[in-house]
C-alpha cells in the first residue's frame, strides 16, 4: 500500500486548520448547557413533583438515545418548526440559509444539557449536607453558600467526570458533518472525496483528534490542581 | 434573652421532642444532658433552624415568632445573632483557617476584608492557632479543627454560641485542648448551650443543667444540685451508668 504523503500534509494542514469550529462547538455547548445543567442537578437533588418528572424525563429521553438520532431529528424538524414559528410571527426569515453550525449548536447543547447535569449532580451529591449547614449558621444566605463554599467544592470532584464530558463532546462533535458543518471530520472527507484518499484523510484526523484531546486532557489535569489545591495538600501529606 | 417554648419535633412519625421549654439568660452556660436519643441535638439544631420545629416558640430578646412559620427572613436574622460549632467540625473543606472565620464576616455581614481578617486574626489567636491561619481543614488535625471552629464562632460576636457534642469526633487526647477553650469562653462570661457527654466539664463550665431524656426535660437546675443530689430516679441512673465513680466519691 502506498500513501500519498503530499496528500496526507497538505490535508493534515486543512484539519488542524478546522480544529477551531471543532473547539468552538465544544466550549459554545458546554458553557451554554452549564446553567440548565446545574439547574436540572439542583432539582433532581432537592424537588419533588412535576418539575423533577420533566427533568428526569429529559435526562432519560437523551441518555436514551443514540446522538445520531438527535442530529438528524432536530435537523430535519428544527428548520420547518423554525419557519412555521416565523411564518407565524409575520417574519420572513429564510431559515434554510441560516448557517448549519447553530443547528450542531442547537443538537450538542441540548445533549450536553442532560449529560452534564448528570455529572453536576454527582459532584453535588458529594459534598457533605454539613458544609451548608455551616454556611448557613456563619450567615450566609443559601445562594452565598452555593456560590462559595458548595460550587467551589463540587467543581473539584466534577472535574475528572467533566473531563470526560468534554471530551467525548469533541469526539461527538464529528458527526456534525451530518449536518453539513465543517468541522476536522468533515474537511477531512470532502478533501478525500476528490481523489478517493480517503485512509490518508483518516489518518489526518485521527492525528487532529489525538491531538486536541491530550491538550484538553493536559489541561483539565492542571485545572484540576489548582482548583483543588486544599485537597493534593492532604494527599502530599497522606 | 432566649426563650423557646413548647418545642414538638417529629421525624417519621418518631416524636423526638414533646414539648421542651428552655430559657437563656446573657452569661448563662446552658450545659445539656442525656442519653443518645434523647432529642438534645434536635432541641440545638431547632434553636437556629437548621431543623424545622413542627410546633413551638422563640422569643429573642424583642423579636418573638412560631418556630413552624417562620419566614426566610426571620431565620436568618435568628442564625446572624447565634454560631453553631458542630461535632464533625463542618469546617469549609476550601477554605483556610483564617477563610473559615472571615467567610461569615465578609460575604455573610459586608464587612471588609481587612476588618475581617484583623477580626478573624485575633479569633485565631484566641484559640491559639495564629500559626495555622493559612493551613487547609485537611491539613489539621481534629482539635485544632474544632478550635477553628469555635474561633468561627466567635468571630461573629454571637449573642449566644451553641455547641453540638464539640469533643465527641475526637481522639480522646485531643478533647482537652478544645474544653480548654470552651471553659476559657465560658470565663469570659459568653452566653452558651452545650450538648456534652463530657461531666467534669458539664460541672466545671455549666451555671444551669438541663437532663433530658426521650424528647422531654426531665429535670433542670444549677450544676450543685444535679450532679450531687438530684431528685429524679431517671436522671440518677443517667449520672451512675456515666459516673461510676460517683458511687464511690460519696
């Protein structure tokens, strides 16, 4: 088997070159899933009734299904519903030239939603119930305590699981080819199409992705450190 | 000062307390006793909410309110005039010593940072660990913990300090350390209740004795009259089991 080595650097060049849309579906999503995702976690902790079923529900509905699924049912139904709602409203939006990519954010948003809340709640779910008590008797009211003596806390233990996340929403974020969407994946594919080099264009984004998730695992590990410097101090000691 | 009344507190349907008065006047030392079980915890965490009292009322110098419809409000204005110090400590796991005494300050009072730490330094000093302001919970150990826990307590100037077992957690050898402390507030004339299991110090700090015993008090007064003759079969028995040596000292 002979590999064409021009075609494997001038393509390898293309997907690094994509490497930002594929970052930037990564953080858009999990920054603008974190808020309902600490929502969810707090109401699958602390309620009871309708609201926990709605949110439990949700959780199972995309835990339960295969994300290939919800890309190509939220790109298929979210552009008619899009044009419907506007057609209603009296707008004339052309939602079919509305750029692909907020639609994977619309998909990997509402995925990373359910996930994360999951990991959120672990973390919380960690913390033991003495440290709110004690917030609460020095003064502080329940959302002061959240934000600095829980929160704090629970970003320490969420961090290998969100690690995780994170990177498997990399990864995930391939299939948004689906979706027309250029991210490493699929500049790799049109590239090959040309001249059916299909294993060196493979061969590119295996290195792009190798590549991206150890920064990002690097990364999360000296995250991890400093934000949970009160606890390597017991570690160095034990 | 504070005054709660008929205090009823039920978990599962288990009544855990059945109607308990107490009364604490400025510079009392309230020490409370009792077997486990007996609902002297629960009387302690519902005198700053951290349990919801089914029926019952407080009065708090001027401010006089039903333990179960207490607003949000109400409670934290009850919870800025009394500290807790907890028997696993509850010392914040990401914070400092000093972070730990000046968290209450800063973010739960407006106070700024400096005054706080100037506040929170002499806190420290007072339980003798000036030297550990910058040392992580996980860095110390248990008595030194708990004495950041009772300078968290102070710190705020508290119109009365609650104590839940503060020695219980602890390692035998580490207990006196923490009492020295308790016994040195106590001489300072700080207003306090406290859960103990401790007797020699329930005798040496206590200006008044509370005996309870299933959710109920059965009998009160000044530590005299409670360690060296008291009248109720039940606490006696309490005092021999725990005491044995009193048969003897007699």
């Amino acid at each position: 088997m002979e590999l064409d080595y021009s075609f494997l650097e001038k393509t390898l060049l293309l997907v690094l070159l994509a490497i930002p849309t594929t970052l930037k579906l990564t953080v858009v999503s999990v920054l603008a899933a974190a808020p309902f995702s600490l929502f969810i976690a707090l109401v699958r902790l602390h309620r009871r009734g309708a609201l926990l079923r709605l949110v439990t529900a949700y959780v199972t509905f995309v835990r339960g299904t295969p994300i290939v699924l919800q890309i190509l049912l939220v790109y298929s139904l979210l552009p008619s519903a899009l044009k419907a709602g506007a057609a209603g409203l009296g707008l004339s939006v052309d939602v079919f030239a509305l750029n692909p990519v907020f639609y994977a954010y619309a998909v990997f948003t509402l995925n990373t939603i359910a996930l994360l809340s999951e990991v959120f709640r672990s973390a919380l779910g960690n913390i033991a119930p003495g440290q709110m008590e004690a917030a609460l008797c020095a003064g502080l009211t329940k959302p002061q305590a959240y934000a600095y003596i829980i929160l704090p806390q629970a970003l320490v233990s969420a961090m290998p699981n969100l690690c995780n996340l994170t990177v498997n929403l990399i990864k995930g974020t391939s299939l948004a080819f689906l979706m027309t969407v250029q991210d490493m994946t699929a500049t790799a594919k049109i590239a090959a199409s040309y001249g059916y080099n299909y294993i060196e264009a493979y061969l590119d984004v295996f290195v792009g992705y190798v590549l991206v998730c150890s920064v990002v695992q690097c990364l999360f590990h000296y995250a991890e450190r400093h934000v949970g410097r009160y606890r390597l101090v017991r570690q160095k000691q034990g | 000062m504070l005054k709660i009344r008929n205090v009823h507190k039920k978990f599962h349907h288990i009544e855990v307390l059945k109607g308990v008065d107490i009364t604490v006047d400025k510079g009392d030392v309230v020490v409370i006793l009792g077997p486990s079980g007996s609902g002297k915890t629960t009387l302690l965490r519902c005198m700053n909410f951290l349990e919801r009292a089914d029926q019952g009322e407080m009065e708090f110098d001027a401010v006089h309110l039903e333990l179960m419809a207490a607003s949000s409000r109400e409670i934290a204005q009850i919870r800025k005039k009394t500290a807790f110090v907890f028997q696993n400590y509850n010392l914040f796991q990401n914070k400092t010593a000093l972070e730990n005494v000046t968290v209450g300050l800063t973010v739960g009072r407006g106070m700024s940072r400096m005054q706080a730490e100037a506040v929170g330094m002499k806190a420290l000093i007072k339980v003798g660990l000036a030297d550990r302001a910058n040392f992580y919970p996980a860095q110390l150990s248990g008595g030194q913990q708990q004495r950041v826990g009772i300078a968290r307590a102070i710190a705020v100037e508290p119109d009365v300090i609650l104590f839940d077992e503060p020695t219980s957690a602890l390692d035998p050898e580490l207990v006196g350390e923490v009492l020295a402390v308790i016994k040195q507030l106590a001489k300072e004339g700080k207003t306090m209740v406290i859960v103990t299991h401790e007797m020699k110090f329930a005798a040496e700090v206590a200006t008044h004795v509370v005996f309870m015993a299933d959710g109920n008090i059965v009998e009160e007064g000044s530590p005299e009259m409670m360690f060296v003759c008291p009248k109720e079969e039940r606490t006696r028995s309490f005092l021999r089991r725990i005491l044995p040596q009193i048969e003897y000292n007699i």
